[in-house]
C-alpha cells in the first residue's frame, strides 16, 4: 500500500528480513512487469541504492542502430 505521496510519485515501504531480502511491493511489479527470478543490478547514489533491471539479449537488440563503424575491429582482424 502507498506510504507516502511525493509529487507525482507514488512511495511504498518494505521491511528488510533478517536473510537480508526485501519484497517488491505488488503495485511496483505489476507497473514495470517483473517477475520473479529477473536479475537486478544495485548502484549507489549518494546515501541511495537504485535497483534497475538487468537488460536480456532482447531488449538490448538495435541499441546500436546508426552507430558509426569506422575503425571498429570486426571478427576477421582478430588474432
């Protein structure tokens, strides 16, 4: 359930066990979709952890569309 309200944000609060894991809230699952055994990556920012999803081979597919190639080392001038 909602904790807090800050500006358009909604704020959920969860309980760390003492295995050290927390639940994800349903309402932030059901708004990004994860689902269980999805890997995550954890950054510090500051006195801040930020928790974002690890990209599959398919979601990362065409990130580099337009790129330019030039001087880029290719399968064929490798040792």
């Amino acid at each position: 359930m909602p904790h807090a309200t800050v500006g358009s944000e909604m704020q959920f609060t969860a309980t760390l066990s003492n295995r050290f894991q927390v639940t994800i809230p349903k309402a932030v699952r059901d708004t990004y979709g994860w689902k269980a055994g999805q890997k995550f990556v954890f950054s510090v920012e500051g006195d801040a952890a930020l928790m974002k999803p690890v990209p599959t081979f398919d979601e990362l597919e065409g990130i580099a569309e337009g790129a330019c190639s030039d001087g880029c080392r290719d399968r064929e001038d490798r040792y």
